[in-house]
C-alpha cells in the first residue's frame, strides 16, 4: 500500500569508507558542499557528547506516530543511524530512552528524530547519540501509516537511505557515498587551511585581511580606508 511499505534497502556503502569520516567535524563538510548542505539548527542533540557516524535507516511517519520507528529498530543492522522524518511536529514525543536503548542494543550508531522526543533527561546522561527538535513528556500513537527506506526531510535536508551521517555539536549533515572521497579530501584540506591560521593567530602573526576591503568596495561601501 503506498504510504504503508517497507521497501527494498539499497546496498550500503562500505564500512571502511564510512569510518573515514570519524573526527571530520560538521562545519568543514558543510563549507565543501556550497554551504547548502546540512539540516536547520533547530535539530540538535540531546546526548552527552560525542560524534554520530553512520548509515542512514530512513523512516518516514505521519506527525506523533512510532509504528513505523519500532519497525525500524527491528531491522537495524550494526552502524546504522535510524533517521526519522516526523514532519518536524512537537505535540508527541517519538521516541525516548525505551527505545533508544533498543536502537543501540540492535547496534544502532544513533537516531535522528524530525520531531520530539521525552526522556531528555536520561539520554542527556548517555552517549548514544540523539538529535531531535525538542522534547515532551507526550507519548506518541502508534496506529501508522509509515515508510521505511525511502528519502526523507530532516530539517530541510534530504537524506536517502544509506547516506553516510555526520553529526556534531554543530548539527547534521548527510553525505551520498558516491560523492564521500572527494568530499573528505577537500574537507581535510579545508581542516589543515584553518590550523595554519588559528597557529599563525595564536602565535601572534598577522593575517592577510585585505580581501575584507576590496569586497567592501566592490559593494560600493563608503568609509573604507
């Protein structure tokens, strides 16, 4: 029934190239991908610390529903990041610490909620990684529809599944693995451009900052030296 499937998961992308993404930040691939990349800043995360990396379960689900999520968490496979689109809606809350500890138990690396989620208080103290929109002590229906391994929204990000997601204390972003050797390596180069300059400023060394005039007066400002 449309609407109400699981459909066939695509082949996931190596694991080797997945962990070539461990300690890439957020920012640095945000920066290589046009900077149009990455979910709003409404979704953040309600862990402890630590990076998310994974592959991409996608689940999508109508506003305050989990039928489809608790599916989900059944077959997931190890490295995977359950991501949920919930159409950002906040009344009810998707998941909380019950399932959570379920997600990782299956060998979930993390799950990413469009949506709400409770328990915040108990995965605040945990390092499973979780990132919703906020949380609320409403629990959530479990009548359906849903769809799993199908492309979602996730704070106006599209993820497809088995795309590779890196989350920080920045945000989401999510990586089509065709596209995930050449973005690493400009993400490093981007990483090794800003170390020259945070030890060239700590050490006291001027940086060159004439492009900020010259962009000035190209835009016609007046006042500039």
């Amino acid at each position: 029934m449309i609407g109400f499937c699981i459909h066939p998961r695509p082949p996931r992308p190596p694991r080797a190239l997945v962990s070539r993404f461990r300690g890439v930040v957020c920012a640095h691939l945000s920066d290589n991908m046009s900077r149009l990349a990455g979910s709003d800043a409404a979704l953040r995360p309600w862990h402890r610390k630590g990076q998310l990396l994974g592959v991409a379960l996608t689940v999508r689900v109508p506003a305050g529903d989990n039928l489809m999520v608790h599916k989900a968490i059944d077959i997931a496979q190890p490295g995977d990041v359950i991501v949920v689109d919930a159409g950002g809606a906040t009344a009810q809350a998707i998941i909380g610490e019950i399932m959570s500890s379920m997600a990782a138990a299956r060998g979930a690396v993390g799950m990413v909620i469009d949506g709400a989620i409770r328990d915040a208080g108990a995965l605040a103290k945990g390092s499973f990684p979780v990132y919703a929109r906020a949380a609320t002590h409403r629990g959530p229906y479990k009548n359906g529809p849903g769809e799993i391994h199908v492309p979602v929204s996730i704070g106006g990000m599209i993820v497809y599944p088995n795309d590779i997601i890196v989350g920080d204390e920045d945000g989401l972003v999510a990586v089509r693995p065709d596209e995930a050797p050449a973005l690493l390596a400009a993400a490093r180069a981007w990483c090794d451009k800003e170390d020259k300059m945070l030890k060239a400023i700590r050490a006291g060394r001027p940086l060159d900052r004439k492009w900020v005039d010259e962009t000035l007066r190209s835009r016609g400002c007046g006042g500039v030296d």
